[in-house]
C-alpha cells in the first residue's frame, strides 16, 4: 500500500514538474511527423496556406484586397500583433479572435459577403496569416478586460462533460505523456492551429479541434464561434503564452 501511495506521489509531482513550462505539442510527434511539418514541401497543410494566400490577394467587391493593406505577401502585417490573438475589442464588448478580425475586415474593408464562422475561406485566411506568424512567441494578454473570458474558458477546460464524465484537462494535464491507444497525450496546446489532422486528412481550425474532442468524450458540442469555444480559444491560446507558432502545425 505504501509503494502505491509513494507511486503516485511521484505521478502527481511529475505532472506539476511538466507544468514548468508550457511544451508544443510537436514535441509529442513522432520523428517522421515532425519532419513532416518542418518541410514546407512535404507539409500537406501548406497547400491551404497557399489557397490562403490566394484569397488574399483575391479583389473583393469593391477592387481591394487585403494585400492592398497589408502588402502582396502580407510584409506589412505585424507577427507579434498576431500573436497576440484573442485580443480584447471595445466593440464587441469581449473577445475577438484572428478569424474573427479576418472576417470583420472583409466584410468592412473589401465589401465582402458575410461568412460563417470556420468557413473554409476563412480557415485558409487564418492559416495563411498565422503561417506569417510562424516562429513568433504567443503573447495573449489577459491581465485586463480579457480576464473574465479566460476565467470561462479554464473552467470549461476542467468542467466534466459528456457520457465519459471526462474533462480537457484529464488528457492534457493530469495523463500528458500516458499513451492513449497509439499516440502520446500532449499538453493540448493551440500554437499549431489551424493544422493538419492526419487522421480527418483535412486541415482543422481550433474550434474544429474542440468539436472532435466533445465528440470523443461523448458530449454534444458548442457551436464553432461560439462564446463557450472563444473563451475556450482565450484560455487556450493564452496557456501556450511563449510558445512559437506552428501553424500549419501537423498533429494526429
């Protein structure tokens, strides 16, 4: 009994251990998937970066496009602004996330339609601008009015749901390292997204990812762009403060 009880002791002080520091999940990747995501060429989510970076220079409506702000290949964008996403806006009295910032500047500036929230445009909007991003250190700043939202989001993180009465926190914390059938649990970070899913073999926005994950645990999901998975998108983003982007990250 005493071997047990000293067993998870240690189990306990080496989950707190590896919560020093905040690790990607590219860290859990096998070598060949690793490899996968570090070639441009070999990466199967660049070719939505490459759709993405189309639609960027694409005319709207109105004979502008976003590279008629931020320049043919996006110079003029500033990497740590971006991630900086969630920001806070004044206008929306919450949240808003990059996608969101993308889609408000098309309708707003380009005279655009309206679209859904993770409309394939947009995911490949949102790749292509995190991609310019890529290797900048996470930054979300929730010291301000963003704090209530990420105070949501942590407690939708450690809530239970579903019919396995299991939590987000229950395979990114408390089981990181443990194998879950073939692949190691990582800490659930978000500086990847949007990524590629070799197991959907598509590439998935953030709240896509959250959906899937509801539906492993058998729990009905909240609809993408809701306020539950942006206060989620807070916490998450935030929890991975320092960490380089990834996107188009490669994860299973």
């Amino acid at each position: 009994m005493k071997a047990v009880l000293i067993a998870a002791l240690l189990c306990i002080s080496a989950a707190v251990a590896a919560w020093d520091k905040p690790v990607s999940g590219y860290a859990y990747l096998p070598e060949q998937m690793q490899r996968m995501q570090d070639d441009e060429f070999a990466n199967p989510g660049m070719e939505t970066v490459e759709a993405g970076g189309t639609l960027f220079r694409t005319r709207g409506y109105n004979g502008k496009s976003c590279a008629s702000c931020h320049g043919e290949d996006g110079g003029k964008l500033e990497p740590k602004s971006i991630a900086r996403y969630p920001v806070y806006s004044a206008a929306h009295r919450g949240p808003l996330t990059l996608q969101q910032r993308i889609s408000q500047c098309r309708e707003q500036r380009l005279d655009e339609f309206p679209l859904a929230y993770d409309d394939p445009q947009l995911i490949a909007l949102e790749a292509y601008v995190r991609h310019l991003a890529r290797g900048e250190k996470v930054n979300v700043d929730v010291s301000g009015p963003l704090r209530p939202w990420y105070e949501s989001g942590k407690a939708l993180y450690h809530r239970r749901i579903g019919q396995l009465d299991m939590s987000c926190q229950h395979c990114h914390d408390r089981y990181v390292d443990l194998k879950l059938r073939d692949q190691v649990l990582n800490q659930g970070h978000s500086n990847g997204f949007p990524a590629y899913r070799l197991l959907s073999g598509a590439i998935s926005s953030l709240h896509g990812k959250f959906r899937d994950c509801f539906a492993t645990l058998r729990a009905m999901p909240y609809a993408v762009g809701s306020d539950e998975f942006i206060a989620l998108e807070v916490y998450l983003n935030a929890r991975g403060n320092g960490l380089a982007i990834e996107a188009p990250g490669i994860r299973r």
